[in-house]
C-alpha cells in the first residue's frame, strides 16, 4: 500500500517513469549522551520508525530530479552531477553534500535518477531529518553507481556533508544512529574511536515516549556551533595545564574542581562540566541497564536535562515545560529534551501502564502553558536506512 500510494506521486511529478525502487531511512532518538559526541563522548542512540521515504526512477541522463512531499513550495530541484555542486541553503544541500564530498574522494557518480520524497518526521524536531534523508541519498547513490562504499563509510561522508557543505559542525551521533541501527536495540557509540556495541533496548514494562513541543527550531546553526566552539576553548584552556588530554570526555567528575582553576570564564566552565558530567551519566545508565535497574535509568535521564538547562543552556521554555510536566506525572521514570535542542522534541521513560494518563496530563498542561499543542507517541526502534 505504502509503496503503491510513493509510485502514484511519483507518476504525478515525473509521468511515465518505470522501475521504480523504494528506500526508508529512519529517523533517531538518543536515550542519553547529549551534546557530547562532538567532545569524543559515549552516546546511546538507536534509530526509530518515523523516517524519510524515496521512490527512484532511474534516467538517461546525469540529471538528478529531487521533489519534496514536505517541502512542495520549492518544487522539482534538478542539478547536473557534470557540474560543480552548489549550496541552495534549502534541504537539497543535505542531499547536495553528500555526493559532494564522496566526489572529492574520486568515487564516480553519474547516474542520474528522479526522485519522490516524502518524509514523517517532523522537521526541525531533533529526529534527525537531515541525517535521514543524508543516508537516504547516501545509500541511493551507492547503489545506483556501484559504489565500493562500506556502511560506516556513509555515515562518515553524511557527517562531512553537514559539516564542510551545510556548515554544521555536528559529530557523528545522528548519522551513525541511522546508518548503523538494528530494530530493538541501541548502539553505544564511542565517538572518539567509533567503537561500537548493540545493547538490547529492554525497558521491562516500560516505554519511550517522544514528545514533540511543536516548537520548530529557527537558526539553530548558529547556537550549535557556538556551543561546539565553546568546548573548543575549554579544551584548549585545560591542555595548557594537561597536555595529554585530547577530548573532554576523557575527563572525569573528579577532576572538575582542578579544571575550574584554569578555566576563568563561568560560562565556558558550566559547558565542560555539562560535558563532563554527562559522560559520566551515560555510562551509569549503562551499567544501571545491565542490570535492569530502569529506575535508575530515569535518575541519570533527569539529571541530563537538568544539566543542558542549566549548564549547557539549550533547552527553553516549551521544551523545561514539557519535561517538567512529565516528570511531574505518575509512573514516569525520566524526562529529558534530545538532539540539538532550543525546541524540538523530548524524551520520556513511561510505565506501559500509565501511558494514556501521562498523555493525557502532559498534552492538557502544554496547552494551558504553552498555548499551543504538544504531540506524543511511543517510540518503536528501527533497522538502518534500506531498500524497502
Ligand atoms: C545534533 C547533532 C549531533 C549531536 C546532537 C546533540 O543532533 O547533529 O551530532 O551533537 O545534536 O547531542
């Protein structure tokens, strides 16, 4: 039905294509590890099941003919993979940059193809859907051209073309998480050695809600980096004094009171202690998974949004709302904002029990607060982007 339903719009903006092909790539959530991939951290992502569709005909030429069901206003956009690629500054340069950089590295791509997307992500959510559709185009490509490109390496060219195209300095968390995942389980990704492990998303009876403020991102970049630079300059500050230190993350809690003697800027020190402590949150929440101790797990998921709140200062009123609204509810473990943040969408660990009240109690406290509407769901974890 789904593919019957992508192939009708596909013949509506490109008539009498043939051999259509289908493709899913994901979208994420991370359960913990926030703002730390970038600093050689620990995360704990895993794909879900909203993500971004493609259906694919192929052409004669070296044309791609890219047409967005999310972003209908911009139309078709077609470029020549004869020409050099150019920045637009709308969501093709996600597509744009991928090829892009595999094309600086000599892989040859000339087939060109039309393409219907159509996305169920929300966008500017902290979901993931630049890096959905990244791998999406990434994988599509690969297959397309034949290309010698292992799976990690798409996850290595997407996470390039955030940075050197799009102008992101992001790590590699996202695209790792939608280029990696397997259904029921998260990965547990060092970012400093990208050493990876599956660990098997096992709640009990317990849940993860996502839970969408509905407050888009605007000029997100901006912040983003600014927070990147200013982990930068702590670092810098700290190997003054502790020269074998390459990545925040390789500190520890125990070491802060040492660190705040070199760092004299508050701001710059709340940023590395948000760092640092969240690091150390995350393998707590590890160790409290393995032994079942979902309680726990909560605990640790508390005490990250408080400290993006207060340290790392990337929440804001709709997402400190929601969170609190959840944590205030019954048989909620822990609540947390995910992703970029400033908006976007947040995390909660529900009793399957108390879902529908929570639901319930979060939605109508939003509105009255907030004055618009939340959306909430159960999150359901998913494979890797494939061919559907
Ligand atoms: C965005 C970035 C990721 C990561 C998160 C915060 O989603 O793309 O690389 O830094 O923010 O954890």
């Amino acid at each position: 039905m789904l593919k019957e339903n992508l192939k009708y719009h596909h013949c509506l903006v490109f008539p009498d294509s043939k051999d259509i092909t289908y493709y899913f790539s994901p979208g994420r959530i991370n359960i913990i590890g926030e703002h730390i991939d970038y600093n050689g951290g620990l995360v704990f992502p895993c794909a879900i099941s909203l993500g971004t569709y493609a259906a694919i005909s192929l052409r004669d030429d070296d044309t791609i003919s890219l047409y967005s069901e999310n972003f209908k206003e911009n139309g078709v956009i077609s470029f020549s993979l004869s020409n050099e690629l150019l920045k637009t500054g709308i969501w093709v340069d996600y597509v744009k940059g991928v090829i892009s950089e595999m094309k600086t590295d000599g892989h040859r791509i000339t087939k060109g193809f039309n393409a219907y997307i159509f996305g169920n992500l929300p966008n500017g959510a902290s979901l993931s859907s630049s890096a959905s559709l990244e791998l999406l185009f990434a994988e599509i490509v690969r297959e397309l051209n034949n290309l010698e490109l292992s799976d990690l390496d798409l996850v290595k060219y997407s996470q390039r073309a955030e940075n050197n195209f799009v102008g992101l300095h992001c790590g590699i968390m996202d695209q790792f998480a939608i280029g990696m995942s397997k259904k029921n389980y998260a990965i547990l990704l060092d970012c400093a050695t990208l050493k990876y492990d599956y660990a098997p998303l096992e709640l009990g009876d317990n849940v993860i809600l996502i839970m969408n403020t509905n407050k888009r991102r605007d000029l997100v970049t901006s912040k983003y980096n600014e927070r990147c630079a200013e982990c930068a300059e702590g670092l810098q500050l700290i190997r003054s004094n502790y020269k074998e230190v390459t990545h925040l993350c390789e500190l520890e809690v125990s070491d802060l009171p040492e660190i705040e003697k070199v760092i004299a800027d508050e701001v710059v020190y709340r940023r590395v202690r948000h760092v640092i402590s969240e690091m150390g949150r995350v393998k707590k929440t590890f160790e409290a998974l393995q032994i079942n101790n979902i309680e726990l797990v909560g605990k640790y998921i508390n005490e990250s949004h408080k400290s993006l709140k207060e340290d790392y200062e990337v929440t804001g009123l709709e997402l400190d709302t929601i969170v609190k609204l959840a944590q205030s509810c019954e048989g909620v473990l822990g609540a947390r904002m995910i992703g970029a943040g400033f908006a976007g969408c947040a995390i909660a660990i529900v009793k399957s029990s108390a879902v529908e009240a929570v639901t319930k109690k979060v939605k109508a406290g939003y509105l009255e607060k907030i004055g618009y509407d939340c959306n909430i769901y159960i999150a359901e974890s998913n494979n890797r982007t494939t061919k559907i």
